[in-house]
C-alpha cells in the first residue's frame, strides 16, 4: 500500500534532475519529428474483435468544443480499413494546468491499482524568486515506432499494433518486468494486485467493477490477469473501438491533449504535430515516440 | 412498466456480512449497490464491448466534490456507479456546450471534461467509512464511542427530549424539539413580529421601554412563548432551535427551511458564507443595493443588495487581473473556467496577471504574477485606482451617467452612482444630497400594497452638471441624467462632494511609491498593471476572490477591486464582469407551477434576532446599553458562520438548545476551528447536538447523535450556478445509485435514512404542518422527498415566464429515462409516485429536463452582441450611505462608506493585532490544491495517491535562515496557539505538524499550507461502536491542518479574527512561527 502510494506520488513530482533532464531534451528537440514507419500488421486477439459501431454523435454545429471536432475526425478514421490509421497524440503544454484530471480520469477508467498509474502528470518548478515559474508535464506512453520495451518481452506478450498502439496481451504476459525497466519514460507499471481500500472495513465496489481494456471486461480478482502483469498505457483503446477519444483526451479540462489518426491530413492532431513548437521527449533514443508536445 | 430486477440496487444484511464489510455492529459500510455479477453479464455481446458507452447505462446529474458542481455523467454498471465523466449538455463541461434539443442517446458516446475532483467521486461515495445507521454517543461527546439505534428511536428522543443518556450516567433533561416549538399560532407570530417592528424603529430609549410594556400587554397570553418577555424583539423559544449547515444548496434548502423556518418558526437557519468568502458577497451586496419602495416599512430605502458577486467572462477577456483567486485550482473552477483560459492563452488572445503571495497554478502562465504582501489587497486596489485616476483612464462616458435613461442612451446595461453627490458632516461623507436640502420639491407618490394604497415620498437625489445641482431619479427611464465626475462645492451651505471625488481622495492617501511599499511589490509592476487593466476597453476585468475577502479588511478590499470593474465600465459586456443566472426552482416565477412557499396550510413568520446578530443593527435592539457590544453585530452581513458556536458558547443573544448541523464541519473549516470544540463537547451550553453526515467527522464527532445521510449520488438538489458562468443553466442533482444507508419507513412510505427523512419524521412525530398528509394543501401530500424535488424540477421545466417550457419528452426518451433507473429500488425510484407528484401535464418535460441532468440555456443565447445577454442590469454603487450609515457595535463608529485600506489585522475592538512584535515571524495563508476541497477530500484514497499528505510551503530564503530544509517537520505555533496543538478530546491533542516543502514560488515571510490533510476523525482514527474497535486508517489522517494556528480574537477569546462589515472569518492575518520537531 504504502510502496503503490509512494509510487503515484513521486511520479508526479520528480526532481530537479528530471527537470535539468527533459530541458535538455527539449534543446536536442529539433531533430525528427515524425516517423510514420508503418509496422507490419500482426494478428491480435483485440484487434480482431469486431467492432460495435462507433457512439453516435450531435448534428455538427459551426461553433463546437474541440473535443467534439476530434472525436469526428476519430470516427472518420474508424471507417477507413485498419492497418491506414496511425493513432498519434499532441500535448499543448501551454494549456496544460497540471490538474491531474487525466491521471484520475484514467485510473478511473482503467480501474487502476495502487501503483499503477499510466499518466502521470509532472509539476516543476522554475527559476528563482520573483523570477519562477512551474511547468505541467503530462507523461502518458509515448507508443513509440521503435519501442525499447517490445523486444525485451521474452514471451512476446507486449507488441506494436498496426495502428501505432503498443499493447500487452495479458492472458501471455508472466510478469518479468523486463519492459518496465527497459522503457526510457517509466511508462510501464506493475500491477501487484493491491486495493486502495485494503485495511479498510470494506473493498469498494468501485474497485470491483471491471475495466474494459483491449476491449474485453477485466475484474482483478485473486491472481487472475492485469493481477501480476506489466500495464500502461493503450490510448484507450477499447473507448477508440467505440468511436470515442481516449480519457485523458475527454477528461482535459485545459483541452490541452489532443487525439486522432496521424495519416488523415483533414484530421487536427496532423496539423499540430507539425507546427513548429512540436517536439518529442528523449529523440535522441531513436524511440520514435507518437506522443508530440506543443511548447 | 420498468425492467426492474426486483434484487437489483437493495442491499442486504446477509450480502454485507457476506461481504465481510460489516464491523461495529452494523454501522458503517464498504458495500454498495449489489455486489457484482460476473463481467459477462454487462458485456457478453460483441457488440456490447464497452457497456459504459450505452445510454441506458448513464445518468446525468452534478457534481459535489466542490461547490462548482459540474454536471457530471455517472455510468453505471450492475447498480454500481463505475466511472464519472462530465455532461456534455453543461456548459461547465464543454464549451460550448451541445444544444439541449440534442437527443440523450446522440451524446451517449461524448464524454465531457471533469477535473480530478469529479473523475474521484467514486472513491467518496463508496467509502468503506460511511455511515448506514444512526449512532447515539455512549460515552462523553467527542469519546468517539457509539452505539448504533433505531431510527425511530433517534427521532422519538430528538422530539421528546428526556433523560437521553442516563445509561451513561449523565442525569440531565435533554429538551426535545417539542418542548422549543412553543409559538405555534402564525397569526400571532406575525402579529409580535410587526410589534417587535415598532420597538426597534424607535430610537428614544423612554418610549422604547413604553412600547415594550404595551406589547406585553398585548401579547399578554402568549409571554410563555418567548424566550424574553422584557426582550420581545428576541424572538419565541422557537428561537432556540438552530439548523446550520457548511454546504446545502437549493432544494435540500427549501426543504430544510419550510421545517426550521416556516413550520416550526426558528430564525435560526444560518449557512457557512462567512467562512468562505463573507465580505465578497457582502461587499458586492452593499454595492448592489437599490434605492426603492419597501412594503413592509412603507417608504423608500436602500435594499434588495444581491448576496452575490460577479466573476470575469473570462472567455472573451484580452486581460484578467486575478486576486487571491486561482481559477485552476479553485475560484469556482476549475472544469468550466479552465478551458475559456488555456484557449485564449495558446491562441494570444487573452493574458493575465495573478497577484497572490503563493506562485499558484494559475500564477505560473501569468504574464506577471504580483507577490503582494497578504491584507494589503485593498492599498494595491487603491494603488490602481490612483493610477487611472491620475491619467484619466476611466470611461468617463459610462460614469457620467447618474440614471438608468442616461446609460441606456449609450447602450449600457448598468450605471453607477459616481457622480451623486455626497454631505459631508464635519468632513465625514455621509448621506447623499437630496433635492429638500436644496429647497428643491420632493416627489409625493404612492403604491398598492395587499389592496391599500400607500403614500410615499421620494426626495430625488442630486448630481452637478456643468456647476448647477440637478435633481433625479435613478431609475428614471426617459430623462437621462448626467453628472459632473469630480465635483468638490458647497450648495446651499453644504459641502458636497461627488462619489468620484471621494474615491480619488481615498486613493491619493499615498503616492504610487508609498502604496508600492505598503504593498511590497515594485511601483512599476503596478502602473503597469493598471496600464494594462485599461488598455482593452470593457474586454478586462479584476476577478477576486478568498485571498482579498477572508481579511480583517476584507470588505474594503473587495469593493476596492470591484470599483475598479466599475471604473471601466465593464459590468455585463463580453470579456467583463458577470453575474450567475439561473432557472428558478422555487415556483415564485410566473408560470411555473409550484410555488413551494405559498403550498403550505400553516407558514409562520420567523421573528427576533438571530443567535449570530446578523442584518441588524445593535442601536436598535433592546439589548443595546453602549459600545461594545458583548458580542459583535452584523449589520451588512448574514451567514456568519464562526459566530454561531462561540454565541452559542456566551449564550449570547440567548441560548440555543438543540442544534442540527448538516454537511457542515466548522471545528475543521474555521479558522482557529479549535475554539468551537469546546462548547460544542459541553451539553451545558449546547444540551442536544445533533448531526447529519456521511461518516464520523471532525465536528459530528462531538455530536449527541448522527444521522447518515445521502452522498450526492444518492440524492437531489438544485445546484444553481456560479457568477463566471455566462449561460443561464439549473443543474439538478438526482439519485443515480441505490442509497447506501438503511432504508426506513416515514409517513407509511420506504425511504432511505437521510436529511429527508430525518426531517419528515421529526414533522411526523411534532404533528408540525406543512409534511405529511394535505402538506402542501389539501389533497396534496407531502410524505416522500420527491413529492417536493419533483415539483421543483417541474419549476425548472416550465421556466421563468410562460412559454418558456421545455417540450415534452418523447416515447423513446420515457423508455430511456425508466431504462436507465432499473438499478434503482422503491424506496428512491418509483415511477408512479414520481408521477404523482407533478401530475400528468408536467411528468414529461421533468423526464426531459430529467434526462439532460438539468436545464442549460442554447449557448447563442448567452450573449448578443458586445454584451452578455444574462445582465445584471441595474444601479451599481462606489458610495453607499446605507454603510456610511452603519455603526460598528464593538466601537461605535460608523463604517467608511466607499472603499478605503484599512491595515489588517484588527481585533474586535478595532486594535491592531502585532503578534510579529513577540517572535512570529512568518505570516501565514492557506491555498487549494486543485485535487482537494477542505474537509472532504482528505480521505479520498485516488486523490492521495496523488497527495499523500500535504507540507508547508516555506520560501528558500526563509528556510535557509531558519535551517529547515525539504521534508523537515514543523510545528506551526501562533500567539494565540503557542504550543501548535488541536484539543481534539479532553487529554488528546493533535499536535500541527506538518512537513516542509521549499519553494522559490512564495513571497519570502509568507508560509503557506494547502486545505484537506490533517483530519483526526473522517475514519482516520480508531471508533468504539456497540463496544467493539472499528480501526480508522491511518492515510486518512495525514498532512497538516493547522487551522487551529489562526489568530483567536484577543477580545472574544473563543473565534477567530473577523471583518467587522462583511464578516469574513480571517484566514490570511495570522503570524508564526515553525518550531522544527524531531523527524
């Protein structure tokens, strides 16, 4: 209990190592920003799920929430064949506040448990007074195209999806954590099938209803899978099969992420990945991340 | 009709025990809903692969993490609400909005934003410490030893009094509620009140005492029903039943106050305003005030100031000065005020400027942030004021006009009174100059009251227009008015003086420098604040907030700032200042079709003083003999929250009996919340205490008995809306999971254990009128709380005028709406008797507002052209000679009557209070986390694992000069808390330690710590219930709180600081120290 505690905790603030260390990052920022290289399709179970038809949604008006305008380029997207969509997502750290609503949101979503957490959300701290300042650093997978943590899975329970996704198939996955360590952005945690309302006179329901990941419902029961197995982050993929955008896309207050099919011109996530503000953490790995932050 | 499974949503004896959930005999609970199926159950389909998308699996409704109240969309799955997301038909939620025409099952799969608050919901509402049944204390108040009741038997007690707890050996009479319910005739209740009217009117001591005779004359057979025969104007023994509350919004209100107020007769209904923002409300009410006929007095006067204030539209702002007020993390954000920031940053549209000692969330995307000295708001204010006033950057066109034709000549929706002009007596401003001191006519009119015609005069009021005085009326609407801004004369031997003259004199106190000193920040950064604050025309805005109100100067501050709004011109113009808008639930609207208050067989009127003294003058008590007054008065205020207990403690007007308090924790909340606990465990001054709450709190831990009540997923409320907010809206708060406490039987009808029915029953047994059978009239009863929330609902449905009604819903949305409620049991959902309650003509559009989780007017409509189209509307006041007019009750003197700095902090008798002069160095402010609101997220086990425990936020050069570095633990001492200690129980005190946190983002001398952390109840800590060990959590109980530092006042000893005139509790005037402690 305490360790998970202590884990989402420290996660949200790191130090000023980090801070020195993302900057750092940002100065190399300039080189690549793109990587459409374009995986070869391997056959999933959840990917081969067919799909529900996508949520419906409002008449279009002229004047809508962003939100709404990226949820129908999501849809477009769904109605193309599904080795064309590449998912990416553009963090605006202008607009992000660092509320945390996305961490939340998400471990709502995902019925995360202590110690696992799949976006946390940086707050750091700037300058010396008067002159300082904080900044908001949301840390979601980056869902990279060269992705440090899928060769090192020994059984092959962790793989890159055609549409840019790299997802674990928990019923393979045994638990090794390679991944974990492998990963350059932490984005990878363990779940050691903790509650938060152990030591409590009663578990809550709400940490008995069951998530819905890679599209299929999942209760943490006893040692039953995501129950000892590497998590992180899918964009929410079984919400993206239901024509919806991932939660922390819905849950921004700032409207500050943003989602959709990086090979859909039309779409709102291609324009801004190319503005000239965009960057990538850690580029220098060569990871390719499909994560893009706005500065 | 409905697909109800009949197990569905009821939970049981046997499946809790099974559940291993039951400890202490039964009280609390960590099981609600049914307990699960298997995950096939919901999801089996392929095509159902995400049943949380599915329309008839949510239900829209509005947050309470905090009191924004954010529509939220609750999903649902087996009865157990599994995630909360935000309603896209609330403009809280999207911006816009989606229109409200817009099918349920259209918005099925849009999932609206909601801050981390919200998403954590869950967690609140299904914590394992909830209470299902009633505890009846069974050791000394605040032993936190319980045993569990009937609900019956709690009611029996509560309304028959007796000897309550002669089992554990206190042999006293407990009074019931029946025994305090002795004016019952409201004939003769309005009669006294009237009476009691003349007494106060009369100023002369002699015939005051005369008119008191002669209504014990008159009332000669009913002086039993008072508390005070040779005191009338204290009211009935009625009186001495109190109902106070933290947080109750309407609905929950209506029905509180037709039991308190119109039934039973108690003046004494007091919310927690004061506590939260006090003197913005009664700072902005002052300035609200309109000059106009008053029935009950027969003339003209100042009244009808709006306890509100107005937020910045900061959607269409180009510049926002933010004071004290931090939009992302609290401010009535930030889900709704969040996105109509961050856009107009990222697209250079918008900047703004933050002053606040602490570097908030908000201050770190300012274009300057402005570390001011805490208490010196209002010379910063004043420091602007000064600067516009200097290079002429007001908009003189909007000020010149000194009447509603004058502003509407130039298209403005409001106008002010800067240029009337003002009397000076020996060189004090007081009234306003009327046409009689002139010699000039008095207007004779007359009005219609209940069938008689009254005559009245109205004597104009004077503005100088080009050096001769012209007489007029403020809201003449064909003969526009406009005056001389800066006017400093003498007419007819008077000196007079313009509003604007006044104002400037106050600003020119000190030159920019001084004020730049008084404040600590650079001279420069002010003038270019105020060049900046007038280089947008009505598109900027001063938005305030608790950091400029919770001061001992807070009144003043605040309506510093907000004359600089006024200075501008830009009340209801896009960009500037608005005011909430809402649907009217209380049926008084023409059209709607239950008006709440007039369906009642036996309303009585409420008389005398009240326990906290509020909204009324000391002079003009029977009470008065000089100056000071015992206890303070409030004269401009209501809600005087941290004045309840401790009057409670002197017995001062009187004493209170029995006090109910919902929802509300003021041993926490308060500043030096730590007094209140002393009276609250002693049942000499307060013989019966009883509480509505969710768990075992900080405060209910003192109670005598403690009712559990609904979260705000399990019950109804009307959330109203927030000054911010442009559109007009109503979300309504409705049952969206089974209810977790123990279901019981009221009035012969099945209801869960809540507020409700808590009230219902104690009408029940007191036979009081207005509940139960023919309660709203005859033929139509009052047993069920839906049979009132339905009505209101229906209110909200029809709208504020005829035609204004929502259409119908639809077959489909009727399938929908039972659909989606197939998890809820009778005992809250039965679809007949919701008919029932609003018959058949309305049932419809209640599904359709039902169905949307409120009504939310179509964004379009919000504004037409430049302006808003929600408007204020009206006079706005800098000058007010109803507080100019006001004496202070401890000192005597009358208030400043336009905006001055008055240095904090100041005790009750108006003396500085200079605790730096003994050792406490730092100053101490609190602030919000944006994942937290005071007392009831601290426990909430997703957000602490964002938060684990919270620190004290030292600056580096501070921490330095003391040795302290991060992680460090600290006490926080005061003079008035030298030891740094909560007094939690008699021999168990908590000390207030916390751990540090150095930041370079706080104003150095400034130590800041966040609210939430440091409970010492709330399940943090061990309960004995029916003689077996509950085990709190020890998670539950970290961080710091140190409330209990805050200043108590030197004079009253038991509260803390307050403003005399807008009665803030003092949150940000404390000084101390840290005293390092052992790690």
């Amino acid at each position: 209990m305490e360790g998970g505690e202590r884990a989402l905790a420290t996660q949200t603030r790191e130090s000023r190592s980090g801070r020195r260390r993302f900057l750092k990052t940002l100065g190399a920022g300039a080189a690549t920003l793109l990587a459409l290289e374009v995986l070869e399709s391997t056959a999933r179970p959840a990917e081969a799920a067919p799909a529900a038809p996508p949520a419906a949604l409002p008449a279009e008006r002229p004047q809508e929430d962003v939100l709404l305008r990226m949820q129908r380029d999501l849809q477009r997207a769904l109605r193309k064949p599904a080795h064309l969509r590449r998912w990416a997502m553009v963090i605006d750290l202008r607009k992000c506040v660092g509320c945390s609503a996305c961490t939340i949101a998400c471990v709502a979503e995902n019925k995360l448990p202590p110690g696992v957490v799949y976006r946390p959300v940086v707050d750091e701290e700037i300058g010396t007074y008067p002159h300082v300042t904080r900044r908001f650093l949301p840390r979601p997978c980056m869902q990279c195209d060269n992705p440090p943590c899928v060769p090192v899975c020994p059984v092959n329970a962790t793989y890159k999806r055609a549409d840019g996704i790299v997802a674990i198939n928990y019923d393979q996955c045994i638990g090794c954590r390679y991944c974990i360590v492998a990963c350059p952005y932490n984005a990878r945690t363990f779940d050691a099938g903790e509650h938060y309302t152990d030591g409590t006179p009663g578990r809550s329901p709400v940490e008995e209803v069951p998530n819905f990941e890679y599209g299929k419902p999942w209760k943490r029961e006893g040692d039953a899978s995501p129950v000892g197995n590497a998590r992180k982050c899918h964009f929410c993929l079984h919400r993206l099969e239901a024509g919806m955008l991932p939660e922390c896309v819905t849950s921004c207050i700032g409207r500050a992420t943003y989602f959709g099919d990086a090979e859909d011109p039309e779409a709102l996530v291609s324009e801004l990945m190319h503005r000239p503000n965009a960057v990538r953490l850690k580029e220098e790995l060569g990871t390719k991340p499909r994560v893009y932050y706005l500065l | 009709m409905t697909e109800r499974n009949g197990e569905n949503g009821r939970i049981t004896r046997r499946q809790l025990l099974k559940a291993g959930a039951l400890v202490g005999g039964g009280a609390l609970l960590g099981q609600a809903g049914r307990l699960l199926a298997s995950a096939q159950e919901v999801a089996q389909s392929p095509a159902v692969q995400y049943p949380l998308a599915q329309a008839e699996n949510q239900l829209y409704s509005s947050c309470l993490m905090c009191n924004t109240g954010c529509g939220i969309k609750v999903k649902v799955l087996d009865g157990v609400a599994a995630k909360i997301d935000g309603n896209p038909y609330n403009p809280f939620n999207l911006v816009p909005h989606v229109s409200y025409k817009t099918a349920p099952h259209q918005v099925a799969g849009v999932d609206a934003p909601l801050c981390p608050k919200g998403q954590a919901g869950l967690l609140s509402v299904y914590d394992p410490y909830r209470l299902r049944v009633v505890l009846k204390r069974a050791g000394p108040r605040g032993s936190n030893k319980w045993r569990t009741i009937p609900f019956d038997q709690a009611v029996r007690e509560i309304v028959d009094g007796g000897k309550l707890f002669a089992d554990i050996g206190e042999d006293r009479h407990v009074p019931g509620l029946r025994e305090l319910w002795a004016l019952r005739d409201p004939k003769v209740a309005k009669e006294m009140d009237a009476f009691v009217r003349r007494i106060r009117a009369e100023k002369d001591p002699a015939k005051k005492q005369a008119l008191v005779r002669e209504f014990q004359q008159t009332f000669r057979d009913h002086l039993h029903t008072l508390i005070d025969p040779d005191h009338p104007d204290l009211g009935p023994k009625n009186n001495q039943f109190l109902y106070f509350w933290g947080r109750q919004k309407a609905g929950r209100t209506e029905f509180a106050r037709r039991f308190v107020q119109e039934s039973f007769g108690s003046v004494n209904f007091h919310g927690h305003t004061t506590v939260c923002q006090g003197s913005l409300y009664f700072a902005c009410k002052a300035m609200s005030e309109q000059y106009e006929f008053d029935e009950k007095d027969g003339k003209m006067k100042w009244t009808k100031g709006r306890k509100f204030y107005w937020q910045a539209d900061t959607e269409h702002s180009e510049f926002v000065v933010f004071v004290g007020a931090s939009p992302f993390e609290g401010n009535y954000g930030p889900t709704n005020r969040v996105p109509r920031l961050t856009e107009g940053l990222a697209t250079g549209r918008l900047k703004f400027a933050v002053v606040d000692p602490r570097l908030s969330k908000t201050a770190a995307k300012a274009w300057k942030w402005i570390p001011a000295r805490p208490g010196t708001e209002g010379a910063l204010a004043l420091a602007v004021i000064r600067w516009i006033l200097d290079h002429q950057r007001y908009d003189a066109r909007y000020l010149r006009n000194a009447n509603k034709a004058a502003a509407e000549e130039d298209g403005e929706p409001t106008w002010c009174n800067a240029t009337w002009l003002v009397k000076l007596e020996k060189g004090r401003p007081e009234g306003f100059l009327r046409a009689s001191d002139l010699g000039l006519p008095v207007q004779k009119r007359s009005q219609e009251v209940k069938g008689k015609r009254v005559e009245y005069e109205f004597d104009p009021f004077v503005v100088l227009r080009d050096g001769r005085p012209v007489p007029f009326d403020p809201y003449d609407e064909q003969n526009p008015v406009e005056g001389d801004l800066l006017v400093d004369t003498t007419l007819n031997g008077i000196r007079v003086k313009s509003g604007l003259q006044l104002l400037g004199e106050e600003a020119r106190r000190h030159s920019l420098q001084e004020w730049a000193e008084i404040c600590g920040v650079r001279a420069e950064d002010i003038e270019e604040l105020a060049r900046e604050f007038t280089s947008h025309g009505k598109r900027a805005a001063a938005d305030i907030h608790r950091g400029v109100s919770q001061h001992t100067n807070g009144f003043y501050n605040v309506w510093a700032w907000m004359t600089l709004n006024v200075l501008i011109g830009n009340l209801d113009w896009k960009g500037g200042m608005a005011s909430a808008k809402v649907y009217d639930p209380s049926g008084e609207k023409e059209g709607q079709p239950f008006n709440l208050k007039e369906l009642h067989p036996k309303r009585t009127t409420p008389f005398g003083v009240s326990i906290i003294r509020h909204e009324t003058k000391y002079e003009e008590s029977t009470l008065f003999r000089g100056y000071p007054a015992k206890r303070p008065w409030y004269p401009l205020s209501s809600d005087v929250y941290q004045e309840i207990v401790p009057s409670i403690g002197d017995a001062y007007p009187y004493p209170i009996k029995i006090a109910f308090l919902y929802m509300g924790s003021p041993a926490y909340s308060l500043p030096a919340g730590h007094t209140t606990i002393e009276v609250l465990k002693d049942p000499n001054k307060l013989p019966l205490f009883v509480a509505v709450d969710i768990t075992v709190g900080e405060t209910s831990m003192y109670a005598d008995y403690i009712l559990p009540d609904l979260s705000y997923l399990e019950r109804w409320e009307f959330q109203g809306s927030h000054p911010n907010m442009t559109v007009k809206v109503q979300p309504v708060r409705q049952p969206v999971i089974p209810p977790v406490p123990e279901t019981v039987r009221v009035f012969g009808e099945e209801m869960p254990i809540s507020l409700e029915a808590f009230l219902l029953a104690c009408a029940e047994r007191l036979g009081l009128p207005g509940f139960g059978k023919d309660g709203f009239g005859p033929g139509q009863d009052l047993r069920r709380p839906e049979d009132f929330y339905l009505k209101m609902v229906a209110n909200v449905a029809a709208g504020d005028r005829p035609g204004d009604a929502v259409p119908d819903a639809s077959d489909e949305e009727v399938r929908l709406f039972l659909q989606a409620r197939r998890h809820l049991p009778k005992s809250v959902f039965d679809p007949e008797k919701w008919k029932r309650a609003v018959g058949e003509a309305w049932w419809r559009k209640v599904v359709y507002v039902l169905n949307r989780g409120g009504r939310f007017q179509e964004y379009q409509k919000a504004f037409k052209g430049e302006q808003l189209a929600n408007q204020y509307g009206t006079l706005v006041s800098i000058y007010s000679e109803k507080v100019a007019k006001t004496k202070n009750s401890m000192t005597g003197k009358p208030f400043p009557g336009l905006p001055a700095y008055i240095p904090a902090p100041r005790d009750a008798l108006d003396r500085p209070v200079e605790d730096e002069k003994a050792g406490y160095d730092l100053h101490l402010i609190t602030y919000r986390e944006v994942s937290h609101t005071k007392s009831r997220t601290g426990t909430n086990y997703w957000l602490l694992a964002l938060l684990p425990e919270n620190f004290v936020l030292v600056h580096r050069q501070d921490a330095e000069r003391l040795g302290l570095k991060d992680g460090d633990l600290v006490r926080v001492t005061s003079a008035s808390n030298p030891d740094g200690m909560w007094p939690v129980l008699d021999g168990h005190s908590k000390p207030m330690v916390g751990r540090v946190r150095v930041t370079e983002g706080i104003r150095p001398g400034v130590v800041a710590f966040s609210l939430g952390h440091g409970h010492w109840a709330y399940g943090s800590v061990d309960l004995v219930i029916d003689g077996k060990v509950l085990k709190g959590d020890a998670r539950r109980g970290r961080g710091i709180h140190a409330n209990a530092a805050m200043r108590v006042d030197p004079v009253l000893k038991n509260v803390c600081l307050s403003d005399p005139a807008g009665a803030s509790a003092v949150f940000y005037d404390t000084r101390v120290k840290l005293v390092r402690e052992a790690s």
